[in-house]
C-alpha cells in the first residue's frame, strides 16, 4: 500500500498563482524521497497539502488509504497527529535534554514512563545520537539537533514523517 499518493494534484491560491499543477506520484510506505528545487516550485505546498494546512485545489492527496480531500474538518488535528514534520529551524527546547525534547509527544499522549523511554532510546538510536541523549541540544551541531528533531517526529510510529525544509535546494 502507498503511505502517500497524489493523482493529478493542483493548488491555485486566491490569487490566481498555481502552485502545483498536474502532480502525480506514489511514496511507499518506508520508501525515502528528497524534494528539490528552486524557490516558488512548489516543495512547501506539496508538504502543506499533505499536513492539511492547505487544501488541493483538484485532484486526489492520499494518506495511507484516506483522501485527505474526504477528510472532514473535525478529524484534521487527528491527521496531524498521525504524521511527524520536522521544521527546519527544529523547534527544540534548549532547557531541556536531548530526551526530554524527544520524549515531550509521548507524555502529552500519555504513554507509560518506562514505554516511552524504550521508544525514545530505539528512535535515538535509530537517528545515532542514543549517547547524546542527557546532552543540552545546544551543544549539538545543527545537524545532530535535526536529528533529535527527526527522533522526536519518528519517536511516535507515525503514518509518515519527513522533514520541512524552507531553504532553496
């Protein structure tokens, strides 16, 4: 089963720009993509279409095996929930440890102490970064605290999670 399908997407903002037009393509689940291009191609809209802070102007967005565009407004927090987003400048709390910034979504779902900390060392783990996990994320580099960002968007076993980059690539 595809994680995420778009067939035949568009996004026309009010304005009349069209920011996507005709987009077709299949991401299975555990498959990796890298989204490229200039500035104004469309790489933001493509991932808020996805998150469901836009909606597609036509054509079909699938999540797993829900149109995203059936999704009544009253389950779109639930979506969100269901996948992890990485923000470019990684949101993560410098008075706090490497483990408390990745375990901080598993609390708020109210997840037993000793299950989120098995899932918190596996998704460090996974990231590399299981030694740094009492370290401020101050005195990471900027690619390790992406990293802890990354942990903490996998940390949950989300549907899919994948970072957001603003910059040009």
């Amino acid at each position: 089963m595809a994680a995420i399908q778009f067939l035949n997407v568009g996004k026309r903002y009010s304005e009349g720009h069209d920011a996507l037009i005709g987009v077709d393509f299949t991401l299975a689940s555990g498959e990796m993509a890298f989204l490229t291009g200039h500035s104004g191609a469309g790489k933001s809209t493509l991932l808020k279409l996805i998150m469901l802070m836009e909606r597609a102007s036509r054509g079909h967005v699938l999540v797993g095996d829900e149109d995203l565009g059936e999704l009544p407004r009253r389950l779109v927090s639930w979506h969100r929930r269901r996948i992890g987003v990485v923000l470019q400048n990684h949101q993560l709390l410098f008075d706090r440890s490497v483990f408390a910034n990745v375990v901080m979504p598993l609390e708020i779902a109210g997840y037993a102490p000793e299950d989120a900390a098995r899932r918190v060392r596996a998704a460090l783990d996974k990231v590399g970064l299981l030694n740094r996990e009492k370290h401020n994320p101050i005195t990471l580099s900027s690619g390790e605290q992406q990293r802890v960002g990354i942990a903490r968007a996998i940390v949950h076993k989300r549907k899919c999670s994948w970072p957001m980059n603003q910059q040009e690539t």
